[in-house]
C-alpha cells in the first residue's frame, strides 16, 4: 500500500459535499471536521475512509434525512463515513469517549465553521480507564477469534489485519497517558510502543506489513500470532498495573 497526503481530486470532492451540506441544513449546520487517515496524511486510495465529523445546532430526523441525500450522492465519488453530532453531544461526551475525541484533536482539518476539537478537554484519568477497559475486552475476543481462525492461514492473516486497526487508537491511547505524542504513521506508533514498554518490535513489526499487504508464509501465521499475542498480553498487564493517573486535562 502507498501512503499519501489526501489527493486534491478527493479534496475537491469533498469540499463540494460539505458545500451541498450546507445547502440542505442551513444555519444548522456548525462546522465540518475531516479526520482519520486523510487528516493524518496516511490515506490509502482504495482502502481508507473518508471520516468526517458533522456538528449541528440541531440533529432531528428531517435533517438526518437530508444529510443522508448528500452522503450518499457523494458516497458514489468517496469513501463517506460520516458521523452526525450536536454541539451539546461533543460538549458532554469527552469524558466518555476521551481515545476518541483525543484522536479527532490531535488529527483534523476544519472544512467548514469554527473548530470545536481545539481546546476540548481530555481527561487524563478518563483516558486510562478508557484504555485499559477496552485493551482487556479486545485481549479477550483477539483469543476467541484465533481459537476460530487457528490452522487457516487465510482466516489469520485477516485477524491480524483487522486487530491491527483495533489495537492501534488503545497503542497511541498508553502513550498519551505516559505523556509522549503518537507518531502520524501506523508503525511509528508501533515502534513508540514497544519502545516504551518493551515489547516484541520484531513480532509487531511483521503485523504491520502484513496489515499493509506484506507476503508471509502461511506456515509462519500462526508462529507469529502467538509472538504477537504474547506482546498484547504484556502490554496489558503494564497497563493493569499503571499508577492510577492524577486528575487533570490533556
């Protein structure tokens, strides 16, 4: 896979759906955030989304239902997935979904209206509650899903692919509670990761080009499963046993 900053076609696309956005809600319509890989510059054409963020004064129906003629006309030239909320939505909810907001902070672009992720405030002990309770759910169905996949090489490839894309927001989640920035690019933050906690880079880092299409011997999936298994593990267990964070705001 390439990875490249969002193509000026795509961007032009996209400028003109936020456009007939506007058309359709009006004075409702606050502002318009692209974020996700395109925000990041690690956009994969074909593969990534376009993740947009829409917030409104106002989400009835009606209005959902006009947004929704503009997303899927322009679902026919993009890869749309955008996400509908208020202001009052994004004012109360930080502190529920604080990997979330923290991402869409830390990589966007304002499309349309003032910016309502700059100054949002991240709770720190939120953070770390937030991340180790979604490590230990994720641990728990990354050993279901082998127990089904184990001896097809196929099925394997595929679990480590897609737990990959999982595993990735929780990798630069523990950074932020350890105080470092995550790099823009998947395996900068898998390097960051295993560099702070020690776990097995050589094993995370043959995930990761399996993740971005790398060759691998079927014979050696399940091998690697398990080294990368075992470095989940790990790093959940340094998480379970991190200092309980202090109050404050990122």
């Amino acid at each position: 896979m390439t990875h490249t900053e969002f193509p000026e076609q795509s961007a032009s696309q996209l400028q003109a759906f936020v456009e007939d956005l506007h058309d359709r809600l009006g004075d409702d319509l606050v502002s318009v955030i692209l974020y996700g890989s395109a925000a990041r510059g690690d956009y994969v054409e074909s593969h990534s989304d376009v993740n947009v963020l829409v917030v409104a004064r106002r989400l009835p129906p009606s209005h959902l239902r006009s947004a929704g003629v503009a997303v899927n006309h322009w679902r026919q030239h993009l890869p749309l997935a955008p996400v509908f909320a208020t202001c009052e939505y994004l004012e109360t909810s930080a502190d529920v979904f604080p990997l979330e907001f923290l991402e869409m902070r830390d990589h966007h672009v304002c499309l349309f209206g003032p910016d309502p992720l700059t100054d949002l405030p991240i709770s720190v002990r939120r953070l770390r509650q937030q991340v180790e309770a979604e490590l230990k759910g994720k641990l728990l169905r990354l050993r279901s899903a082998y127990a089904h996949a184990a001896g097809n090489p196929t099925a394997v490839r595929d679990l480590l692919r897609d737990s990959l894309s999982a595993f990735r927001a929780l990798f630069e989640g523990v950074l932020r509670m350890n105080g470092e920035k995550p790099g823009r690019r998947r395996a900068e933050v898998v390097q960051q990761v295993c560099a702070a906690y020690g776990l097995d880079a050589k094993a995370l880092d043959a995930v990761v080009r399996v993740k971005e299409d790398a060759e691998v011997n079927a014979e050696d999936l399940d091998t690697l499963f398990g080294a990368y298994l075992l470095a989940i593990e790990h790093l959940v267990s340094a998480v379970d046993a991190h200092e309980e964070a202090a109050s404050g705001t990122l």
